[in-house]
C-alpha cells in the first residue's frame, strides 16, 4: 500500500468516528415514558440556566379547582413576593364544561365591568366545589350579589352567548392543558402549580437570584385532571 493511500485511509476512519461520536452525543433518545408517543425524539426548547433576566409565567385556573384555589390565594402573592419584577405573571380562567359556565359567566361580567382581578379573588375564595352548574349557580350568584354584581350576572347567565364564550378560550387552548393548575414557562416548559417546583425551575433560569428564605408554603397535592 503507498503512503498516500494509508494517509487518506486513516483519515477517512478518523472521521468516521468523529462522526459517530457526535450521533452518539445528538442523537434523539426514545422519550415514550414521558411523551407517550412512539419514536425517537428530543424536546426542543431554547431556554438554558441562568439565561434570563425575567421569566413568563402563563396559569390556567379553573374556579371549581381546589388545587387552583390554594395556587390562587397562596402560591402566586407568595412567587410574587419573592421573584418581584423577575417574573411576569398572567392567569388564565377556563371553563372547561359548557354545562359548568357559572363561574366563568360571573368572570366575564367582572371583565366587562372592569372588575376582573376583583370578581377571580371572590370566585377564589368562595371555595366553589367542582360541578355541573345545578350545583354552583347558588354559590356563584351568592358571590355575585357581595360584589354587587348580581343583577347583571343574572342577565349574562341568561344570554346564550355568555355561555358560549365562557367556554370558548378551553375549546381553543384545552388540547395543550394537561391538569389544573397547569403553568407554562416562557411557553416552552408545561408543569403543575406546585410552588416548590415552579421556585426551582425559576432559580435555574434567571440569571440573578433573588436571596429570599426558602418557600415554607406545603407542597400541593397532585394536580386536578380537566373534566
């Protein structure tokens, strides 16, 4: 063999290897344990530690959640309080049954009234129990009546077309919520409310971490599946 030949040949098998070190190190993994779909796959995201210097935060809450209720009246004022304007946080109320609209219904009076932040606390608080409207209109117009929003709650419960819409943003984004409470990060990381985590992934990401005592808050029990 020429000395030629043997240079080219062992350049070809130093790249071959290279090659297969690099497929070895990129190559999808087989995530059917967390996705629950077949094939060979990675999760893609562009978020990586210590890389932002604020975090979006997207809530989906459901009134009659009681996980979403604890979230709601704890966890929230408790990350604000910490992170501050290191985070950005929206809350979104869904219904997730048109034949459970109540409390939404009241919501969106509150909206229209530009009461919104004012009527969520109230529906929150009111600890509402999960049901069919049978069970919650009650409760929900007995909210409604001490926010002195009653008569027009009873009108917009009345009207079709607050009904729809009460359940229009779930039929649109609900494909994309797996439980309740379920919170996306910058709209690539999908967790729980759990405040413990949502604390973990938060430090990770920021580049600066706020020196606050550790969250005391107990954890929340597992999260409520939509119905």
């Amino acid at each position: 063999m020429s000395m030629k030949f043997n240079y080219w040949l062992l350049g070809f098998a130093s790249a071959a290897l290279l090659a297969c070190a690099a497929w070895a190190v990129t190559s999808p993994k087989e995530e059917t344990a967390i996705y629950g779909i077949p094939g060979h796959y990675v999760p893609v995201t562009s978020l990586r530690p210590a890389s932002l210097e604020k975090v979006r935060l997207d809530i989906y809450l459901d009134f009659t959640c009681p996980h979403c209720q604890t979230l709601n009246r704890e966890g929230i004022d408790r990350l604000k309080q910490i992170y501050g304007d290191r985070i950005a946080i929206t809350s979104h109320y869904l219904a997730t049954s048109d034949k459970a609209v109540a409390p939404m219904v009241l919501y969106i009076v509150g909206e229209k009234a530009g009461r919104a932040e004012e009527v969520a606390k109230a529906l929150m608080a009111a600890g509402l129990a999960r049901g069919p409207d049978s069970s919650t209109l009650e409760p929900v117009r007995a909210v409604a009546k001490q926010i002195g929003l009653l008569n027009e709650f009873n009108e917009a419960y009345a009207d079709k077309s607050y009904r729809d819409k009460a359940t229009a943003e779930f039929r649109a984004i609900g494909h994309k919520i797996s439980f309740f409470p379920f919170v996306m990060i910058e709209n690539q990381i999908g967790t729980s409310g759990e405040v413990r985590n949502l604390q973990s992934i938060l430090d990770a990401l920021l580049t600066k971490v706020p020196r606050q005592a550790a969250i005391h808050a107990p954890r929340t029990p597992s999260p409520m599946m939509p119905a």
